[in-house]
C-alpha cells in the first residue's frame, strides 16, 4: 500500500503540492550529498500593512588577524563589551529608558501584577496618557510601533547598523481563561470521542485537558492561536502571506494558526507509538539504549517478531521490507521504520496504532466526520499554499515549535514541505527546542533524511517557550516530564545540537541554521565553532536572531560585523499588544535576575557619552 491510500479525502480535490505534502512522499534513498552552496542575497525592503522583514546590511566590522589574505582561514573575532559599537544605534533617551524597564522587570511584585497594574493605570491616567506612558516605557522598549507606518524609522535605523528585522503583528486575541478553554476543547475533541465516552485507545498526552485548555498559561515568549473556524484559520494564513510577500529574509508560521489542533495530536499520537513500538522490539534484539539512528534491527528477527506478535501475516511483512525500503546490510533503523507508517496510517479508515503490550495493531478512533476530514485537508492546503509563496518569493520558511503533544505531527508536517521545497537550497527551516531531552536524536534523525534523501536541511534552534506549562502538565495529568532537568543541561543540548548542524554545514553545504539565542555563551560558541570549521559569515550559513529591545550588545555587533542576524520586531495598538508586553515583563524578570551584564553595559555606555560630552547623542546614519 502506498500513501496515495492514506488520505484519499484530503488529497482528490487538491492541488498536486498537496498531494505531495500530505503528510509523506516518497521513499527513503541514499543520495551523496552535494557541495555546492547558496549565493548570498542582496539587501533590500518591502512593507505591507501586516508585515515586513528587511534584509541585513553588511558592514567590516569583523577583528582580523593581520597578514591574512585567505577568507577562509580569517578569525572572527566580535568584541561584546564595546559598548560605543554596540550601542552606536541608540540615543541617550533609549538606553535611560532600556535600563528603567530592565530595573523594573526584576521586582517580582510588579511583574507578577503587571496586567493588572496597566489596566490600572489605564483607568487612573486615561487613555491618551496611558499610551504615552507605555510608549514611554515597555510598548517603546518591546513594541516597534501602532502599525507599519510608524515603525518605519526604526526598521530603516536597525537595517543602517546592519541588524535585519521580522515583524510579528502581535496583537492577539482578548480571551478569558474560561472562553479559551472552552475553544480548546471544542477544538482538540473529535465527534468519535464524544460518542466514544473515554472508551478508545487515547493516551492522556495526546488527549485535551480542560485545566489546560488555555495554553496561554506558562508561556513566556509565543504568541498563542486558539481555533475557532475555518474563516479564521484563513484570515491568519493571509497575514503569514503578507509577511512572506514583503520579506527578503525569512517569515516565520505556527501550524496551530492555520487549522484544527485535533489533528495535529491525534497525528502526534500515532507517529509516537510507531516510535515506541520500533523502540520495544529493538529492545526485543538487545539494542535499547543506543541514539535514535544506532538502533538497527536484524531484519529476519524482525519479521519473526512482527509475525509472533500478529501484527500481519507473513507475506504481508515479507513484502513490507523489499526494495527499497529494505534498509542496507539487512537492517531496518528507525527512518526505514518510519516509511512503514506510509503503508500502515489512513486517517479516512481510522488512525491505526500498534499497542506496545500486544502487538496488535487498533483504531485510535473509530471514525471522522466529513467536516473532520474537510477540516484536515483544508490545513494541509495552506501549508501548501505558504509554502509555495515562500518559494516564489526567495524567502526561508520557519515553522515554530509548539508543545510536545502537537509537535511531532508539527515536524512531520514539516519535514514533509522539506522534502518537497528543499531541494535546491534549504526554503522551509524547522524549530528545535533544546530543552527536550530528545532533541538531538530529533535533529539527528532528521539530519540523516536529508542526508539519504539529498534535499538541504534547514534548522532553528530555541531553547524552548513551554518549559512551565510541559512540566505542570506532566506531572499533574501523569506522563513523563519531556524537558531537561536543567538549565545546564538544556545548554548543553543546544551546544550538541548546534554543533552537529555545524558540521553537515562545513562537509557538504547542504544546512542552514538559526542560532535564536540571547545566551552570549552559546552566540561565542558558534563563532568559535565557525572559526575552526572555516566558515565564513558571507556565506549565508549560520543566522543569528535575538527579540527587539532584549540584547542588542549580541545583535548590531554581530550585524555590523556582516552576520546575517534579525530582531523579531513586534507592532500592533497600545491596547491590543497588552498580552505581548506582559510576556516580555515575565520572560526579562527571570532573564534580568539572572544577569547583570545587559544594565551594567548599558551604565558604561551612558557614562561614556556624558563623560565625553555627547548629552545629546543622537545616531548618525
């Protein structure tokens, strides 16, 4: 059986892209990977009302060793702790104003209240006042303007000292925690379990909690979607299309926008029981506790092991391992396993699982409504659409990591566009969070297809934005807490992470990777890492990307030093980017307490200035 089996509602009305993007294409194969590398972009702009990103500039700020003339084998070399050229982009007013804001964020009281105190003040000053006085403060620090009018000037000085921008129009929906769980459980439970009762084989993780139906809760720095139509998933599709339309660079899109999260954790489920059962009979042959990848199972044990546990009859088994989805040496490993779910998952008959205890493979659910599978086509067909505008207009697509019990369907979706668009240079980027303890084998495994597959890898890593709310969740609905035990080891993973993306980038070429990071540990790791490797920032490899107002001694260093690096820059009304801000306050309470380096720099500039004269410093441009 073949794909074109799976989803046969989603795919005969469709666009021949959909039929390729419907969750998997193809076989697996092993393709020697190629050496030839992207030309770098020119800078240039474009603005539409709900979006824009502008390239960065170049500029030779970069320390070089004296007597060298090979690019190749010149040293990168960024001084962070000059502040004259980290902060030559801001006048005395705004490094007064980044410290006020910075001081605030570390009392606890006030962040911990800081919805509450701004609808105060609200009430106190009025209306007029109340945005003069947060413009004067965390709207002005955070926020870039009202709308894509007014935060020209910023987006045009940023781009001057060579810091490239993507906007994020952040104005979200004003819920209560009431009307957004209510949403979330309408949205996350199916027709089949409502008449099923709680009598199928739902794994509570990948079932909706209404205690944590409002995913809001926990989250510090992710703008949040909650499903309520089909108009809607489309009027949010069209605010991605403006940004892709007017970027040079990249736009970034959440899965959870454009469409029904149902699917995404009833897909999530079934893709992490295939795992775990590849997983149970590799243990079967001894192998547990290898990486993802060293797993490799004998294939004639394998067969007996499938056919004593019933999971198909021997013809049927013998016929799933032959050509090309035999994996070499006569072994399967688990990407050879993973092209099984191909022939074995079809939504429109029912999700099939196999039950780790018996063997047997059993309906998730008993069945979908037609409005269900509409649902799910229709989300498959804006991710096409998205991904086919990313194309045609030159720009990399980055998919956001979302929580654990959407993402593997959010990574399988994903990796599928990668397959499909990446085949000349990498357009669609997935999100990594480094907090999860399987990170590595996630990035690793994903590596290796691209590998075999000889499309370009494309990859963001994160820390991650959900540690409070995976770790509430986990251990008060009952599963293993997903996230490393801490912040060390969380460091660790994305310095592992990183630098094995470092190294497919310096043998062949064919990745590209985000370092989103404030870490000035982990932004040094990568240039010192680039400096063994002999990779060159002029290559349009290695990207760096901070949030607008938060470490801009890593940002416009590294921008004026020709890096390719972006601020994510946020716009919307006063009122409306209210939930934005509050984030901010909570993300910089924890940031700022733990570290004193962004104010004390920040001093040292200010002194400079008045100690040389320059009251009235104003950047030149």
């Amino acid at each position: 059986m073949s794909y074109n089996k799976v989803v046969p509602a989603l795919v005969k009305s469709s666009s021949d892209n959909i039929k390729r993007i419907c969750l998997f294409h193809g076989r697996f194969r092993s393709t020697v990977a190629s050496t030839q590398r992207d030309e770098v972009e020119g800078g240039k702009e474009k603005q539409v009302d709900e979006c824009t990103v502008v390239k960065a500039v170049q500029a030779d700020l970069i320390i070089q060793p004296k007597n060298t003339t090979d690019a190749q084998t010149q040293k990168i070399e960024i001084d962070f702790d000059n502040t004259h050229e980290a902060y030559k982009s801001k006048d005395n007013i705004e490094l007064l104003r980044s410290l006020l804001v910075f001081k605030l964020c570390t009392f606890d009281f006030l962040v911990d209240k800081n919805k509450e105190l701004m609808d105060l003040s609200k009430k106190v000053f009025g209306q007029r006042l109340f945005e003069r006085l947060m413009k004067m403060t965390f709207y002005g620090q955070f926020v870039a303007g009202e709308d894509h009018n007014s935060i020209k000037p910023l987006i045009h000085k940023n781009q001057a000292f060579g810091v490239g921008s993507v906007l994020d129009y952040s104005v979200e929906e004003d819920l209560t925690q009431e009307e957004a769980e209510k949403k979330e459980m309408d949205a996350c439970v199916s027709e089949a379990e409502k008449e099923s009762q709680g009598v199928d084989h739902r794994e509570k993780k990948y079932k909706a909690h209404r205690q944590f139906g409002d995913r809001r809760g926990g989250v510090v720095s992710a703008r949040t979607y909650f499903y309520a139509d089909e108009a809607k998933c489309d009027n949010q599709m069209e605010t991605f299309l403006n940004c892709i339309k007017a970027s040079d660079g990249f736009s970034a899109i959440k899965m959870t926008a454009l469409g029904r999260p149902q699917f995404l954790l009833q897909f999530s489920e079934v893709l992490v029981k295939w795992r775990r059962f590849f997983n149970l009979l590799a243990a079967q042959q001894g192998k547990s506790g290898m990486d993802a990848l060293e797993q490799k199972l004998e294939l004639e044990q394998l067969k007996e092991s499938l056919t004593q546990l019933g999971v198909g009859n021997k013809d049927d088994i013998e016929n799933w391992f032959t050509g090309e989805k035999l994996g070499p040496s006569g072994t399967i490993d688990l990407l050879d396993w993973n092209s099984l779910i191909n022939d074995r998952t079809s939504i429109s008959n029912l999700l099939v699982i196999p039950n780790v205890e018996t063997g047997q493979l059993e309906p998730l659910l008993r069945k979908f409504t037609v409005e269900e599978e509409k649902q799910m086509k229709r989300m498959l067909q804006r991710v096409d659409v998205l991904a086919k505008h990313a194309v045609e207009n030159g720009v990399r697509l980055m998919v956001d990591a979302e929580q654990t019990y959407f993402q593997p369907a959010i990574s399988r979706l994903t990796l599928e566009m990668q397959r499909i668009f990446n085949r000349e240079k990498p357009i669609i980027f997935n999100t990594y969070q480094c907090y999860l303890k399987e990170a590595y084998d996630n990035v690793s495994v994903d590596m290796e297809l691209s590998r075999r597959e000889g499309w370009y890898f494309g990859a963001k890593l994160v820390r991650g934005a959900y540690m409070y709310q995976e770790r509430s969740r986990a251990e008060e609905i009952g599963y293993e807490d997903p996230i490393n035990p801490d912040y060390e080891a969380t460091n660790r993973m994305y310095h592992k992470c990183l630098e094995f993306v470092l190294e497919e980038i310096n043998h062949n070429r064919k990745a590209n990777v985000m370092v989103a990071s404030h870490n000035e540990d982990t932004v040094k790791f990568t240039l010192e890492k680039m400096n063994q490797m002999g990779l060159s920032p002029t290559e349009n490899k290695v990207y760096f990307g901070q949030l607008l107002g938060m470490c801009d001694q890593i940002s416009f260093p590294l921008g004026q030093a020709g890096f390719p690096v972006y601020k994510y820059v946020p716009y919307g009304p006063v009122n409306e980017v209210i939930p934005y801000l509050s984030r901010r306050a909570l993300e910089n309470r924890g940031f700022m307490k733990g570290s004193q380096r962004e104010r004390s720099l920040l001093w040292k500039e200010l002194k400079r200035r008045l100690l040389n004269g320059q009251i009235l410093y104003k950047p030149v441009y």
